[in-house]
C-alpha cells in the first residue's frame, strides 16, 4: 500500500499556468492565414476545432478526452464525405465538391489538442496516442467498411491526399483527396457490375509513411478488396497510370517543411525491392474514354545502373539490377505510397491475384489571372471533371480485371 501511495504521488501533474504551450506544428501555423480562415468560413467548418476545443475543457479524464477525440474525429470524416456527397447543409457559398475545408479543420482539431491543458495528468505518450486517434479518424482509415462478400459486387479501395506546397500558394486543393471524399461509400457502375467503393487520405509528410501509416491502414483490408489504387496529383493536363514505383526518396520539403534523401524506410529492409510494379489494367486504362483528360501509361524511371555511379533516366523502365532514384511518379510522398501499397500487396502474396498500383491525376489548376481569390467556376469544374474521371477509370479497372 506505500510502495502504491508512493508511486501515485510520483505521478505527472498537470500543466500548471507557467508553463510554455506545445508549439504548434508548421502546418498548424498556417491556419492564422486568411484563406484557410475563408475556407473554414465559407463551409460552416469554422465550428468544428472549438467544439473539439470545449469538448476537451469538459472532459475530468483522459478516457472521456478519449472518448471525444474519437467521437469528433469520425464526426469530421463523415461531416467531409456527406458535403460533398450532397448530404446536409453546405454551411456556405463554397462548393461541395471542395476537399479543403476538411484539411484546415483537422489541422484546427490538432492544433487544439496539441495545445490542450487538462486538469489532470497527460503523459506524452497519452497525448501522442490522441493525436494519432485524430489524424485516422479524420482521414476516413477508421471508417472502411467493405461490405460482406456478394455474387458480382466488387470491392474497391481508393486512396488520396491532403493539399501540399501551400507556402507556394495557400489556396491549394488536392484532387486526390477531393476523388476520396465524392467517392468513399459509393457504388460504381461498370460492364463487370457493381463495385463498391471505400477510401482514405492520407498526409503529406515523411514521417508519418516511415512510421508505416500506410501499412496499418491497408493490411486489414487488401487481402479482401478486389482492386486498389492509390492516387496523387501529378502533371499538369494529363492522367498517368504509374507503371513502376522506385525505392526513393527524393528530398522535396513535405507540409512541414522537413525533406528526406534516402531509400524508403520499411519493415524487413533485408528483402526490400528497388523497384515494384503496377497490377492495375494500364493498357484497357489508356485506351478507354474517360474522359476530357488524355491517359498515359507511363514507363519511365531514373535509376542508377547496376555497377554504374550517376542517375540515367529509362523510358521503358529500370534495367536489371539498377538501383532506384525515382519511379515512374517520381520520388516524392506519392511514389512512396504508391511503393508502399504495391510492395505490401507482393508480401501478402497477392502479387498475381490483386490488381493494384498508382493514378496521377491532373495538377487543379486555378483560372488564368486568379492569383487571389480562392476558388472560381474553372478551379471547380476542373476538379469535378478530374473526380468523374478517377470514377471513370475506376469502372474501367474493375471491369478489366484480371
């Protein structure tokens, strides 16, 4: 019984008044511009980190802290996918189809609880475990529900991302992330027969993927889907099919400013490929209308040759024995999920049974002369078209299935 007291009264205590905040993070810090602050508003998002805010005043535990980070995080989700899915009130002018406002108020979710200070203990530990609720949550990797196996249904899992360079420009949206809220739930219609659809997004961020975020979120699932593909936005006016993924990474700063030049840090490094490659239909892809966007399969890699010491770049893909320095999405985030996801469906077996790979979709472009405003009809019917063409090549794929 003393050795209990003792140890009780050797707990943390909580945070007293003097103490310095948590520094938000260098993504939480945009939030004080302008346009996330307009996008917020023009949603009806603006309420959601205060509430999470006051939520986490009222709780007297950490299991009810818990509880409602859990509750709001999923809330978030679910809020995203049903605005632009036409369910619910807009909560403002800006258009349903837009992925932002789900970017800025996780990041306020974030920021409050990042800088929350209970009434009682919190170890580190405790709050990194409740920021790690928040971020799957929020980003719908919770929420798959692939529905019980039926005759001709289909299961699909699509992936996107959040808006990135934004100290290039504020006002970025990312179609990927856009395609996974229009698309998470719903049933596409293809000459194979229905496929139901579920999706995840995904940050923007090196550390998160060495800290394998993309396998825990896909390894429950791609044993059971019967196609999957991650997407990303890519070049500029066109769709490209990804046909190799290198085992690089390249450098350029993610949404916290941080770069990472090195190989693609995985589990069991001993067996780690230099290169994967794509399961999904490219060929049946390409060759389809889709839609307003041509559609590449795209071949090209950079390698450094097999006994050779500076980067060549191949067209028809890497040479035997090469060593990867970018796929054929280059080698930043979206290559490395795209490595990822293909390198866990090889150790899951699936290789030969699962098509899978990597989409680049358009680059969202603004209007010619809109260097302010933060949307405008051109920005959206590009996004709307991308996102009915992700659809497009989804029924393709699924059709052309192996």
């Amino acid at each position: 019984m003393a050795l209990a007291l003792a140890a009780g009264l050797a707990l943390p205590t909580a945070a007293t008044a003097t103490e310095a905040l948590p520094t938000p993070t260098v993504e939480e810090q945009r939030l004080t511009q302008a346009v996330p602050q307009e996008i917020l508003a023009r949603s009806g998002f603006d309420v959601v980190a205060p509430r999470l805010a006051r939520l986490l005043a009222a709780s007297h535990s950490y299991a009810r802290a818990r509880q409602a980070v859990t509750r709001e995080g999923a809330a978030l989700w679910r809020r995203a996918v049903d605005r632009v899915q036409g369910r619910g009130p807009a909560g403002g002018d800006l258009s349903r189809d837009d992925d932002r406002p789900l970017y800025w108020a996780r990041l306020g979710m974030t920021s409050e609880l990042r800088t929350w200070r209970p009434g009682f203990a919190v170890t580190e530990g405790q709050r990194a475990a409740l920021l790690d609720v928040l971020e799957r949550t929020t980003r719908g990797q919770t929420d798959l529900r692939l529905p019980p196996r039926a005759k001709g249904l289909k299961r699909v899992l699509v992936t996107g991302f959040d808006p990135f360079t934004l100290d290039r420009d504020i006002r970025i949206s990312n179609p990927s992330g856009a395609t996974a809220l229009a698309l998470d739930g719903t049933v596409i219609r293809t000459a194979d027969g229905p496929a139901r659809v579920e999706t995840a997004v995904f940050p923007v961020r090196w550390q998160d993927f060495a800290e394998q975020t993309v396998e825990r979120a896909l390894r429950p699932y791609l044993p059971h889907v019967d196609l999957f593909t991650t997407v990303s936005q890519g070049r500029v006016g066109r769709f490209d099919v990804e046909r190799t993924n290198g085992a690089w990474r390249g450098g350029f700063p993610d949404n916290e400013n941080v770069g990472r030049t090195e190989t693609v840090p995985v589990a069991d490094p001993a067996t780690q490929p230099q290169w994967t490659t794509t399961t999904l239909p490219y060929a049946a892809i390409v060759a389809a209308d889709t839609g307003r966007f041509p559609v590449y399969d795209n071949t090209s890699v950079t390698e450094i040759p097999a006994g050779g010491a500076e980067p060549v770049v191949r067209p028809d893909g890497p040479t035997a024995g090469s060593t990867a320095r970018a796929g054929g999405g280059g080698n930043y985030l979206s290559n490395e999920i795209a490595y990822r996801a293909t390198l866990l469906r090889d150790r899951l077996g699936l290789h030969d049974s699962l098509p899978g790979g990597h989409v680049h979709t358009p680059v969202l472009q603004f209007a010619a002369g809109n260097t302010q405003d933060v949307t405008d009809p051109e920005f959206v019917r590009n996004r709307l078209d991308i996102v009915a063409q992700v659809r497009a090549i989804l029924a393709v794929a699924v059709a052309a299935g192996r």
